[in-house]
C-alpha cells in the first residue's frame, strides 16, 4: 500500500512539474519558474498583459524584448503556452536545409 501512495504522489508533482502556464493568466512567480524568464521579464510580460492580452505567439514576441522563435520555443517545451497554444515556429523563420 505503501509503495503504491508514493508511485501516486510521484506521479502527481510530476504531472504538476509540466503543467501548462499560460501567460495571459499565469502570476509572476508562476512566470519567473520558467527557466529563461527572470524578475524583469515577468514583470514585463504582467505589464503588457494588463494593456491587453496576448492573442498569439507572435503577438507576444512582438511586445516582449528580447523573445525571438528559440526563446518562444524553449519557453513552449517547458510548458508555456498563449491562450492554451503552445509555439510552433513560423515556417517562414525557418532557415533553408543544406543541400
């Protein structure tokens, strides 16, 4: 009974570790968990927010500094999202393949 409470548990703080944190909705401290975003980028991010929510990715990499498609990407893999979607690069940011 024992091992089975802890599998549970383990289980639940692991699911809880890779929650979606979605920015128009997500407290400072909740942002600054991220790894990437600081103090400083928290605070911005609350700010513009308070101005008028995030519609997209892009719109939000257009009003926070510093963001570009890596940032927004590694942010995405932790859990970050823009209204409930997570980062998909824009093609048109691709960098041709090697031939």
């Amino acid at each position: 009974m024992l091992k089975k409470l802890l599998v549970f548990f383990a289980l639940q703080s692991f699911t809880a570790a890779f929650a979606a944190i979605d920015v128009n909705q997500a407290s400072e401290a909740e942002l600054d968990g991220i790894k990437g975003v600081g103090p400083a980028t928290s605070r911005l991010i609350v700010a513009e927010r308070s101005k008028s929510e995030f519609k997209s990715w892009a719109d939000f990499r257009g009003r926070i500094k510093g963001v570009g498609a890596k940032s927004a990407a590694k942010f995405s893999a932790q859990g970050m999202t823009v209204n409930g979607a997570a980062y998909a690069a824009d093609l048109s940011e691709a960098k041709p393949a090697d031939k």
